[in-house]
C-alpha cells in the first residue's frame, strides 16, 4: 500500500525504444530493487532492445540471495507500445 512502491514503468509505455529510455528504466529498477528488496544483492541491471520486435524492451536483472548465496537471473519483457501491431 506504499504509493511510491514500484520502479515507474507505466511512465515509459510510450517512450520510444532509444538508449535514453532503456538507461533511465535501467536505473530506476536498479533504484527500486536496491530499496524495496532487501534481501538480494543486486549484482546488475541491463535493457537492451526486444530483438525483432521494435516496441519491446527485455530488462535482464542478476541477483544473488543473500541468506544462501545462490545467484539468479531474470528476464522481464516490457512493451513499450502494447497493443500497437508493427
């Protein structure tokens, strides 16, 4: 119920796919996980364009949980043109 929760990627849904978008998105999911999840070691935060699909995003998180050291990985799509075809 904390308003500021999240990392504020509502406000890129139709930013273009450009290296200025995929840094600021890169560094407030950096900002986001380094406040609200306590329990990782954020190792590091990467967005790169979505490959063939020129509205998606793919932000790749690497993390390693502190209580027993194993180190993950995550890739999360973000559309930043749902909906749109083309």
């Amino acid at each position: 119920m904390n308003a500021q929760f999240g990392c504020g990627m509502q406000d890129y849904v139709f930013a273009g796919n450009n290296a200025a978008t995929q840094a600021a998105i890169a560094q407030h999911v950096r900002d986001a996980l380094t406040n609200y999840e306590p329990r990782i070691e954020l190792l590091d935060v990467r967005v790169s364009a979505g490959g063939d699909l020129d509205n998606a995003l793919l932000v790749a998180i690497d993390y390693r949980i502190l209580d027993n050291n194993a180190m993950h990985n995550l890739v999360y799509p973000f559309y930043i043109t749902e909906g749109e075809v083309g």
